[in-house]
C-alpha cells in the first residue's frame, strides 16, 4: 500500500500546511509547475520521494531535473504524468493516444488549476488533476489531493482545501 499525496501548480509557492497533510504520505507526486527548484527541494526535505514532470513555467533549474511527461508503476497500477493534458473528452493534442499507447491505469495532469478526478470508461483510466496548490492563475481556492494506491486499487481520495488564493 502507498500513500499518494499529490499537489501540482505550485508557481513557486509552497504553503507550509501541505507538510502537515503530506506527513502520512510515502510519496509526494507533483503535477508540474513547480515555478523553481526550490519547491522540489522544500518538498524532498519532507522525507517522502518526490515525483514529478515539468510544466510550461518551469525553467532550466526543474527541466534539468524534471523530465516532461514520467511513466511509472506505483504498487500494481501503471502511472502516467504530464503537466499539459486535458481530461476525459478534452486531452491535449497526442494525448489521448499517449494514454492508448502507453495503457496506464492512472492518469495525472496539472495545468488547468481546475480539480478533478474523473474515470475514463472508453480508455479504462482514472483522471486526477489536484488543481493549484499555488498563489498565481484565476483559481479561488488552493487544492491538494491524497490518495491510497493498494495493489490494482486507487481508493481513499481525499480533496484538501488550503484556503483562498489571495
């Protein structure tokens, strides 16, 4: 069993609340938009792995680190993570066939600062994108997600609220 704990949009800003929410998590994704390393640095600093893809703002400091889409297996579930991808019946262009290519089970975006979790039925994928973590974009509320991946199961999805973006 692992403990996700899945943030994205950040842009540079980290609230110090997502640690206390992210304590019992063993990994930390993020969906890009770091805004610089320092984030990933802060993020590390917790302990827990941190996993992640570049986003459209993110310059040489996250790209040298940070590849643009991360394919993986997290328990029994195949992962793919890809800052700039739409969701169910809006991917991005190349996307969708990404997604037919590669057969992941779960599905991570960013981007949008728009949460949502949602399952698509005709590429069998489960969609999650956290929203923005983040004080930059037009979001109202700043958004987490924590999740449970055992074995073949993602379960447990918890929305966290941070607070207004001011």
């Amino acid at each position: 069993m692992k403990r996700i704990g899945l943030i994205s949009d950040t842009h540079g800003y980290l609230d110090e609340a997502v640690f206390k929410h992210f304590e019992s998590c063993d990994e930390i994704w993020h969906g890009g938009d770091f805004g610089t390393i320092a984030v990933a640095e802060q993020l590390s600093k917790s302990g827990q792995p941190v996993r992640g893809v570049y986003g459209n703002i993110d310059g040489y400091d996250v790209r040298s680190v940070y590849q643009e889409q991360l394919i993986f297996t997290c328990e029994e579930v195949r992962v793919l993570m890809k800052h700039i991808g739409g969701y169910p019946g809006r991917y991005e262009r190349g996307v969708r066939e990404l997604i037919l290519r590669e057969q992941p089970q779960l599905f991570i975006s960013g981007h949008s600062h728009i949460l949502k979790v949602m399952y698509d039925d005709k590429l069998q994928c489960l969609h999650m994108n956290p929203g923005a973590a983040g004080k930059q974009g037009w979001h109202k509320v700043r958004t987490l997600i924590r999740f449970v991946i055992e074995g073949k199961e993602m379960k447990n999805c918890e929305v966290i609220e941070l607070g207004k973006r001011v």
